[in-house]
C-alpha cells in the first residue's frame, strides 16, 4: 500500500482548487498500486464541512493539523509541525502544488527530512517502487524523468492548473483526525500587513481568459482587451513579455514561468504563441487566436482564428458579441 500525503491550500475558510487537483493526480497513481490517499490541512478554526470536501475529491483521510496563529502560511511553522508528523508516519509520498506556498514550503521540509523534491511537476507515474516524477526542462523543449530511489519521503510539487476537470469521488466521507499543532517557535517573522497583488481573481481558477502579448503594442490598447474581457466574463492573462514590460503583473502571466491554466475559453491577443506559453495554455477546452500574422505558432494551437489587426478585429467582436447567446 501505497502512502500518499497531498498538502491541501486554504484562505479565508475556503480551500484552494490545488488540494482538489492534488487528490485528483495522486488517484491516478491507483491504477498501478493500491493508494491510500491522505490529505493534510494546517489552520485554525477550519470547520468540519470544510474539510470533509477532501473526502469528495478523493482522501480517505484527512489529518488536520490546527493550531493558534496557523491560519497564515509560514515556512517555518508549517515545515515543523509537518516535519514531526511526517518523521513519526512515515508516507512513502508528499506531494504540494507549485504554488507560493509550496514552492516556499517544501525545499524548507526536504532539508528537515533529508530528502529530495522535484519542483513543477506535470505528470506523475509510478514503477511500482518509485515515484516517477516527470516535469518540463530546457524550456519545455525535453521532459524530465525524476526518481528518488535512494531516500524517502519522495516529494514532489504539482503545476496548479494541471486538472482540467476536477471529479469528485463516489465516496464523500473519510477519517478525519484532528492534532493539536502548538509549536513552541519564536515567532521570527511576524505579518504586520498583507497587500494582495491583484486579488480579484486567481488566472488558474478562470473559466474564461483573454491573454494578451507584445502586439497590443502599448498599455494604453489594455482599455479596449478590458471591454471585451468584461463583455464575456472573462480574466485577463498575458504572455510574458507584457509581464516583463510591467504593463500587467506576474498573477496574469501565463506559461512555462507563470501559469498552467485551462478555462474553457482562451482569447490570444497579439500573442504569438511561443512554446513556453503554450506550454501554460494549450489544454484550454477553446482556443481562439487574434494575431495579424497568418503564419503565427498560436494559430497551430487554434480551434478559430483571426488574422487581422486586433485594433480592427477587437471592436468588431465587442460588437457583435451577444452575452445573453454566449454558453462560456
Ligand atoms: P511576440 O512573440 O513578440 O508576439 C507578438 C505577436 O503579436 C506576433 O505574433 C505578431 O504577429 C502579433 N501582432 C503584432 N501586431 C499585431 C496587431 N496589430 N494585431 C494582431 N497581432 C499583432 N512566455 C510566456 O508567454 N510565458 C512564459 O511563462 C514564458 N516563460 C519563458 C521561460 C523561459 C525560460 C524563456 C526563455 C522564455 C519564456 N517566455 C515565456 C518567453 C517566450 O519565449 C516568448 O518570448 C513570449 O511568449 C512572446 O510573447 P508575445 O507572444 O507577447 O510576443
């Protein structure tokens, strides 16, 4: 029996769609060996209906982890209380998503458990005694295989993004344990603020994106992309080189360095479709391309096409766009 711990993310009361997607990528190992999915949560005063939803996406068990202070994320103090928990069960695997808190969380638990972690991981496999870890290198151009044969827990982080559809499970109840995580650190860091960047919306939650890239030539051209995103409901995203040119910031960057993403819809702007941003978008369910270039990569990727000048094209298509007709 296969031991897996998936790290579930949780702000204000709610729990992020990564602890579903964790679940959801862990279940599939099942159909190589027997699985004993567990999900663990750290926070305080989360209710039981809360945490019985893991139940639907897959854990058999959830161990909750509660303790005063824990509701914001901290490295040290969530790498010490899962340090301890982890050395005293002994789970065969630990997976958390690519996210800020996972990325920042588990290098600090590797060091504590003397193991290694593969970072960004797309695809999970398993050879019946390792974990086959497998995540884009060289800019996306070769797939990375990676094992940790020689130490365990064997720990990896998963892209957000990467479940298109998330499934729930047909069992919708589990064991759920409750620990007391009192931890006995000196608080070294303390929040005195929290700015969020752009908390309207999470880019990997949107069912709808308009992306945008270097050829809307100028931020001022961002007002006419915004019409069309709020006539259809959608988030705005963007490729890197918008990102880099501070006309939106890294929250909206979508790719290989920013985020996988798959909405329902996705609307290229002026992008041109490089492999380390279709790398972030290529498994959207509907791709529509807008890019003066017939030639285009993104037009490859397209299930419609618009060659044209997005100047011209965008309020053609704000015009004729009629909401009530849309099924986004
Ligand atoms: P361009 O490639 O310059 O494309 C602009 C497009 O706009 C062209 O196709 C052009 O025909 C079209 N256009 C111009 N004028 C108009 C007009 N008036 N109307 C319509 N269309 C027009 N990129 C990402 O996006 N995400 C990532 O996460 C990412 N990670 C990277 C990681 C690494 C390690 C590296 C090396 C690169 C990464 N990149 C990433 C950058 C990537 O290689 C490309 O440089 C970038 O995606 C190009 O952005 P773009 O499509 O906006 O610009």
């Amino acid at each position: 029996m296969l031991n897996i711990w998936c790290i579930a993310e949780h702000r204000k009361g709610k729990l992020g769609r990564i602890s579903f997607e964790l679940l959801q990528k862990a279940k599939q190992l099942a159909e190589k060996t027997d699985v004993n999915l567990t999900s663990v949560v750290i926070g305080c005063n989360l209710t039981n209906d809360v945490l019985k939803k893991l139940f639907s996406y897959g854990a058999h068990k959830v161990i909750y982890l509660e303790g005063k202070g824990l509701n914001d994320f901290s490295a040290e103090k969530y790498s010490e209380c899962l340090a301890g928990i982890i050395k005293q069960r002994g789970p065969d695997i630990i997976l958390a998503g690519s996210t800020t808190m996972g990325r920042t969380l588990m290098p600090y638990l590797a060091v504590k458990l003397e193991t290694g972690l593969t970072a960004d991981c797309t695809l999970l496999d398993y050879d019946g005694t390792n974990l086959i870890q497998i995540r884009p290198a060289l800019s996306g151009n070769l797939m990375a295989v990676i094992k940790t044969p020689n130490h365990r827990p064997q720990m990896a982080t998963l892209r957000p993004g990467i479940v298109s559809n998330l499934e729930k499970s047909t069992a919708s109840d589990g064991e759920l344990e409750k620990l007391d995580a009192a931890i006995n650190l000196k608080n070294r860091i303390n929040k005195i603020e929290h700015k969020e960047a752009d908390g309207k919306f999470n880019i990997t939650e949107a069912q709808t994106v308009v992306a945008v890239g270097k050829g809307i030539k100028s931020p001022k051209n961002l007002d006419l992309i915004c019409d069309l995103a709020e006539t259809i409901g959608a988030a705005l995203g963007a490729s890197r080189d918008v990102v880099d040119r501070g006309w939106l910031d890294y929250s909206r960057q979508i790719g290989l360095s920013g985020h996988i993403i798959t909405p329902k819809l996705y609307i290229g702007i002026g992008v041109s479709g490089a492999i380390q941003h279709t790398a972030g978008m290529q498994d959207a369910k509907q791709i529509i391309a807008i890019n003066k270039d017939p030639k285009a990569r993104i037009f490859e990727f397209a299930d419609f096409g618009l060659v044209g000048d997005f100047l011209e094209v965008v309020p053609a298509l704000i015009k004729k766009l009629d909401c009530k007709n849309l099924v986004l």
